[in-house]
C-alpha cells in the first residue's frame, strides 16, 4: 500500500522518531512511504517527499518537524478538493495526519468525502479529546521544569518574585504539570480553580512564610476578570494568539503588591531539545498502532491510547471537543504546590 503521512499544528518534540517509526516497519512490511510538506499546504500545493527509513534514522531524537508545519485550513480556504487531487496524483491509498484538533478536523473532513484518513494526536497542549496523552506533552513538561528550576535560584537571589507563562492554549494540563515539579505556590490554569486574587494572596503568604521570592506559574490561556481578550489575533483555524497574559498579570501584581515580578515567557522552549523515552516510546505505539488501523481498513479514526490499550476513536467524536482538567480534580492539585 502506497501511505502518506503529514504534520500539522505547533510541532513538539518526538515528530522525527514518529516518522522514523512508520518509515521503519512500512519499509520491512513492503509499503511505501511519502511525506507531504508543510501540512495540508503540502496537500494543496502537491509538495511531497519520499520518506525511508535511512534518511530518518539521521534525523532521530531531535526536535521539530522534517516535513515542517503549518496553520493551513484547505476548508475554510474552498481547496479540499486540491488536497483529494494531490493524493490521486501521488496515489496514496492510505494518508496518516498528526497534529492537534484542527489538524484532525481537516482529517475528519477528509474521511467523510471517502478518502481513507487515520489519525494520530501530537501537541504539547495535552488537549486532544480521546486519548491518554499527545504526542510531545511529556517533553514539554520535562523542558518546562528544568527551565523553571534552572530559574528559581536567581530569582530568590535578587528576591524577585517570578511570574512563569506556559503555553497549552485553553487547556492547563502543562501549567499545571510544571508547576507541581517545581517550587511553585501558585498556578492559574484556563479551566479557572485560582483567580488571581487568590495567586497573589499564595505568593504573599509563601513569602511571609519562607522568607523568599515567590514562584507562580500562569497558563497562557487563563481569563482575567475585567481584561477582554477576544480582540487578540486569530489563526486559520479561529484560535486566539494568547502568548504575553504574563505580562498583564505581572503589572497587575505590582499594582497590587508594588513589587515588580520577573515575568518570564516560556513560549517555544517548551517544544524543543531532545524526546524524552516517554515521548520516543509514544511514537513508537502511535506509529505502529495508526499502521494496524489502515491496514484493517479503518479510516476516519484516530489511533488513540485509553488506558494504556490501543483505541480508534472516531475523528468526529474528537472534533469540537478539548480535553481539559478536571475542575475538581485541578482543586486537589492546587493543594500540592509550596
Ligand atoms: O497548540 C500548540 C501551541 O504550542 C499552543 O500551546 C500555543 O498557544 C500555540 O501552539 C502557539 O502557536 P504559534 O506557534 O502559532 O504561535
């Protein structure tokens, strides 16, 4: 069978070895193997690259994309059908998309004008509905907390507060992980739990009780009451550019406080270096698992993981859903930090 893989959405660290993965057992099983470029603008514009498992195996353990990505919506752009042309042209029977949900709602769509379409969730967000992790996540988290930790010493030296933003849009599955592997007191997430009122009240006591700088991390997608964000930029799929809230909650810190916050954005830090093993073992299962749907015939699914057992979920049960943090559960964490 003749496969075609894309990757779509941030990109996050474990892509490679993914690619390396399906190259790897599509070669010793006899399939081919092709890589459209720059996500579903690779479809539309029929820019594709052969892929084996040779020329992968130089690019392992790194991070990015070898196919490179973008924020391309062939839906809304009325080009679907230059993206069904170009997989004619290549003769690709079966096309395995990774990204996050809107990656995956391209894929959806796909499946539904009869191509044959399998899934797999790769973002640093954690936020794919239907499966036990992402791609990438591990990675990110394990980045995050070196940075932060890395950071923390200099800041109880000059006893300057810190103000830490994380990415993962409207999900605080990464704000959350880092902030209870490093000494924060203090994290708001997107899903709510900790207003800022409250944060501030944490670092202040954290100080009075420790006699230091206090650490909060802030997730990129929290809302502040009284501080309208509706008006920020819009990617193709409608997402809001959310990155810098750290620096509106940092000024109203020091409004409150009348310190001044270090506030640091840990923007794409988070994506990059190495794979964790968590990660590499991931692409591994997604890869060999997205492989077994296609060749059973199954399209129009995502290769998901629930429980530590392979799943397919359909892509029309993942699309318009996020997976978020348990309110309650979110409220129990909290009570972990410093
Ligand atoms: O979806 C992954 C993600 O890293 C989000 O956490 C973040 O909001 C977004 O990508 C940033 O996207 P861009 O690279 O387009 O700024």
């Amino acid at each position: 069978m003749n496969f075609a893989v894309l990757t779509g959405g941030g990109d996050s660290s474990g892509i490679n070895d993914f690619l390396y993965f399906l190259a790897q057992r599509l070669e010793r099983e006899g399939h081919s193997l092709i890589g459209f470029r720059r996500s579903w603008l690779g479809l539309v514009n029929n820019d594709a690259v052969a892929l084996d498992r040779q020329g992968l195996a130089q690019h392992r353990f790194t991070s990015g994309t070898l196919l490179g990505t973008e924020r391309k919506n062939p839906i809304k752009d009325g080009e679907m059908d230059l993206v069904l042309r170009s997989l004619e042209d290549r003769k690709v029977d079966v096309l395995i998309a990774m990204g996050g949900d809107d990656t995956l709602g391209v894929a959806n769509h796909l499946a539904e004008m009869g191509f044959t379409v399998v899934g797999v969730a790769q973002t640093i967000d954690d936020d794919v509905y239907g499966t036990d992790r992402t791609l990438g996540y591990y990675t990110a988290i394990y980045n995050g907390v070196r940075a932060v930790n890395s950071m923390v010493a200099s800041n109880v030296a000059h006893d300057r507060d810190m103000i830490v933003e994380i990415m993962g849009r409207d999900a605080g599955w990464l704000a959350l992980g880092i902030a209870l592997n490093t000494p924060a007191c203090a994290c708001m997430c997107p899903e709510g739990a900790m207003t800022l009122e409250e944060m501030i009240a944490s670092m202040e006591e954290y100080r009075r009780i420790n006699g230091k700088a206090a650490l909060a991390i802030v997730s990129e997608g929290i809302q502040l009451e009284g501080v309208d964000r509706t008006g920020l930029q819009r990617d193709a799929f409608g997402n809001l550019a959310y990155a810098g809230v750290s620096h509106i909650v940092g000024d109203l810190y020091k409004k409150a406080t009348g310190r001044n916050p270090r506030v640091q954005v840990m923007g794409y830090l988070l994506r990059g270096g190495a794979p964790v093993p968590q990660d590499v073992e991931l692409a591994a299962f997604y890869a060999n698992h997205a492989i077994d749907l296609a060749l059973a015939g199954k399209t129009g699914c995502m290769a998901a993981l629930q429980n530590g057992q392979p799943a397919a979920v359909p892509l029309s049960e993942v699309m318009g859903r996020k997976k978020l943090v348990d309110l309650a559960d979110l409220r129990e964490k909290l009570k972990l930090l410093s």
